[in-house]
C-alpha cells in the first residue's frame, strides 16, 4: 500500500493559513509542522500491521493519512459525515491532511469508518496514546536541555461519570423495547406485516404508539399496575413461545441475542409471588440490564446523592511530563478499583514502573496498590477520616493501634487484640464501669465501644502521617493534575457517550487522551522556542 508521505517544507499559501493559526484552533498548525514526525516510519509500520498483504481487494487509504483524520475529528467534535465535508470544506484540515485547494473528499464516510474499526480491533488506539506519550516525554528532554526522565514515574489516576448513549428504559418499557424489535426482526424474516405477527403472536399492545399508551391505565394506583406488569409479562412470553414455534429454520444471531435480552430482563427485573403473582423485584439486582441499545451501560454513583447511567472513564497522567499515559473504560456499577489494572498494564507495556502513585480513596483496594509497594514505589492518597460514632465522644484517632502487636487500646487503657479487617469489640463489663465510658459510647447497658480495624489499616496509618505535614500535604495536593486533564478530557468530550459499549468507548477515551497529549507537547515546543 501507498505510505503518507505529506510534504515538511511549507508554501506560501500554507504559510498565510500557519499566521492564523496562533491563537484559535493552533493544534492544526503544531499537526502540519509536527506530522512527520508524529507518522515516522516505525509508526507507520505499526499502522500497515492492520492490514493483510496478500494483494487481495481495493487498495486501501494510507494508515497514517486516516489516522490523522481520526485525531482531527476527536480534535473538532466531529461525526463521520461532517470530517468528510470538512476535508472540503475547512482550509485547516486541508493544511494538515496536505490536501489544499481538494475539490473532491479524499476520503469516504465508509473509509473512515472501517479505519476505525480496525484500529479498535488491533488494539492500535492504545499505541497511538503511546506514541503520543513518547512524544511529550522527548519534548520535555529537548526543553530540560538533554535531561534523563526516570523510568520510574510519577502517576496519577482518577475516573470521572460518562452517561451512556443508549437509552434508560424501566421494566415495562424494556421488555416492550425488546419486543418491538423482535416483531421487526421476525417481519424481514418471514415477509409479513409487523401488525400481522402482533395479532398472530398475542401481543396486541405493540400495536400502539408504546407499551405504555396501549396499557391505557392509572398509573397511581398500585393494583393497575401490578395488572400492568402481568399484561406485558404474558404478552411478551406469547411473543416469545410464537417466534420459537414458528422459525422452523431455525433463529438467527441477531433475533436469539433480542430473545436473550427478554429472559435477562424478565429475570432481574421480575418475581413471581403466591399473592400478587408477576411483579416487579423488590430489589435490584446486581449487574442489572437499564438499555435495550447498550448492553453494558449501568447505573452508578459517583457518591451518594449523585447517580449515573453509563460509565467510568479513568486516566493516568504522568506528573512529571502531564503526559496521558493510559486509560480505561467501565461500566458505572464496577468500583473505581478495577480501572487501575488495564491502567497499570498499559504502562508496563511502555517500559515504566509506577514509583508514586497518586490516588484517591477509591482506588485503595485495588490489586495496583500492593503491587507498587512491593515494587519499591510510593502510595498516595487522602485518608478515610476518623469521625466520632456521634459528636462529642472519642474518634477512633483517640484509641492507640499497635499494629505489629495486633493491639488496640481505648483512651482508658483498656487492651483488645485484633486482626486486620475485623471490627474489635471491647469487654462490655469494662466498658460498663469505665468512667470514661459517657464520652466514649451511648451503646446500651450490657455491650462495650466497637472500633473497625481496616484490612489496609497501615497504609491508612502512613496516608494520615502524610497528612499531618506541610510537606506531606503538599504531595497529597499533586494528584490535582489529573484532575485538571480530567475536565480538559470533559471539556472537549462533553458528558455523554458518543459510542455504544465499553471498547468504543475506550477508543474514544484513548483518541481525546492523545489530542491532550499533543496539545501539552505543542505548548513544550513554544516554550522552548
């Protein structure tokens, strides 16, 4: 295949478009000076890896040309169709694709779509977050004047909410959404009309606007609505045993996952009882389906007054360079923890070791944390705080923890041996003749003061040290940098998936992360300069 290979020396008429370019939108002037480099040859060959060599089929667009329209898209907010159009019709994309004055796209909406899913499928989103890392970390050498970066770096992580594109539909409106799908599927299939097969598979209700319109009932009376929820329940399960009966060549992929999704509903959401029958599920489950569109969207909470639907993006940003160094993507239900580990892969994978890591409390418990500690590296992060059970008795920073004894003493002295993870309860009789004991605990007569011990209760001792120092607490303060290239990354993402599912998603997170990280090493340049 054909390599890129854009012209390094500028003309004239690429000249006047560069003087406009330093104040708004100066990325495209770094691209057009920088994409030689950016598109070397080793990295065009990791592009050209995507592709067979067999001769076979059309030849295809050059790698790194398309890759480049993937970084200008991401740079503008741009859908499919308008890169397409902008390649025409925006001087400045022109400038940096070395297409100016094109009259004609160079590109297709189809190119560039499959160029995207191939580089998903490669897994070359990640090496491109890479390559851009690698350029900030050899920016920063040129402007240290021929400075060593240690191998060991200094890393923050920390995730923020990503509402999910699909759309959040309760019980009734999911299975109804499933529903209508499968008519449609089951009308290409067998060559009928959808309102035929709703008459023949007992499911009248789709044949209204929407499930709920077709139910027709008071919604503030609980008895029509358990009645509503058994309507749906038996008209869907009609549908369904209609559909097994009547395919007899058997159900394709796309309808059996529709069918799938009924059954997965049908068993989180509902509960069959001796009294009411079919009804909705006291509790929800753990792992609990919300999108029809989005299979892996969830709810999640970013704290306890605030919910989401969708998921969790987290980065890991170099402190030294502010270089992006990787990202992860999960869905809104998973803990903050399990971001850490792909993170943590994907900078082994560039040849570093983590020797701070930056955290917040969520991310304690990950398997991260003991891997570094046990690698030489340094553990940072805010500690739990040590609040009173209620105002005005002892915190738990009043009782005295001997860890290498396994002790813990009350401000009385009185002594209980304990084990990492376990809540210690103290002797009831001492604590009911302990003139202490008013300020200490309003528990009831016959039971003693409980104090939790936490499984990570030494590393929660050392972040307390930290926080008790100036110098300590200025270290703590250092992980705002990844905060800071969080709301950059929200800035230019907006709060909402532009991508169904956790790997497009990723994608998404890793192609902003690189725009990020060729902005911090434009700005290198200019300071150098």
């Amino acid at each position: 295949m054909d390599r890129w290979k854009p012209r390094i020396e500028m003309t004239k008429k690429e000249q006047l478009i560069m003087k406009r370019l330093g104040r708004v939108r100066a990325l495209f002037g770094c691209l057009r000076e920088k994409r030689h480099v950016i598109f070397d040859d080793a990295f065009q060959d990791r592009l050209e890896e995507m592709y067979r060599q067999t001769g076979a089929g059309d030849e295809p667009h050059a790698p790194a040309f398309l890759c480049m329209v993937v970084l200008l898209q991401s740079y503008i907010g741009a859908s499919d169709a308008e890169a397409v159009e902008l390649s025409v019709m925006d001087r400045r994309w022109q400038l940096v694709l070395d297409c100016l004055d094109a009259e004609e796209p160079p590109f297709s909406q189809g190119a560039l779509q499959a160029f995207r899913e191939r580089m998903i499928a490669h897994d070359m989103d990640r090496v491109l977050l890479e390559r851009t890392a690698a350029l900030v970390r050899e920016g920063a050498v040129t402007t240290g004047e021929g400075q060593q970066l240690s191998k060991a770096v200094r890393v923050a992580i920390d995730s923020r909410p990503l509402a999910g594109a699909g759309r959040v539909e309760d019980t009734l409106n999911l299975l109804g959404h499933a529903a209508r799908l499968i008519v449609t599927s089951v009308s290409k299939i067998l060559d009928r009309a959808p309102e035929e097969i709703c008459r023949k598979a007992g499911i009248p209700l789709l044949l209204s606007p929407s499930i709920k319109a077709g139910l027709d009932i008071d919604w503030s009376d609980p008895r029509q609505k358990v009645t509503a929820v058994q309507i749906v329940e038996r008209q869907v399960a009609s549908l369904v045993r209609w559909v097994e009966k009547h395919l007899d060549d058997g159900i394709d992929a796309p309808l059996k996952q529709l069918l799938d999704v009924v059954a997965t509903v049908h068993d989180q959401d509902l509960e069959v009882t001796k009294k009411d029958g079919v009804r909705i599920r006291q509790e929800v489950a753990a792992d609990r389906r919300i999108s029809i569109e989005d299979a892996e969207m969830r709810h999640g909470r970013k704290s306890r007054s605030k919910r989401f639907n969708g998921f969790k993006e987290h980065i890991a940003l170099d402190l030294d360079t502010r270089a992006i160094l990787g990202c992860a993507v999960t869905p809104a239900n998973r803990p903050e923890e399990e971001g850490a580990a792909p993170i943590a892969e994907d900078i082994g994978r560039q040849g570093f070791t983590v020797g701070e890591l930056h955290i917040d409390r969520a991310y304690v418990n990950s398997p991260v944390v003991p891997s570094v500690v046990s690698n030489g590296g340094e553990v940072l992060a805010k500690p739990w705080p040590l609040r009173a059970p209620k105002p005005g008795l002892f915190s738990k920073a009043e009782f005295r923890i001997d860890l290498r004894a396994g002790t813990i003493t009350c401000p009385a002295g009185e002594v209980e041996r304990f084990e990492p993870g376990e809540t210690v309860h103290f002797d009831p009789e001492a604590c009911g003749a302990c003139p202490r004991r008013s300020d200490c605990t309003r528990a009831a007569v016959g039971k003693g003061r409980s104090v939790s011990i936490a499984k990570d209760e030494a590393q929660q001792k050392k972040f307390r040290k930290l926080q008790q120092t100036s110098t300590g607490r200025a270290k703590l303060r250092a992980r705002v940098g990844v905060e800071h290239a969080l709301a950059h990354i929200a800035a230019r993402k907006g709060g909402s998936a532009r991508y169904i599912g956790v790997r497009k998603n990723l994608f998404d997170l890793r192609r902003a992360s690189a725009i990020q990280n060729l902005e911090v090493m434009h700005r290198a340049y200019k300071e150098a300069a």
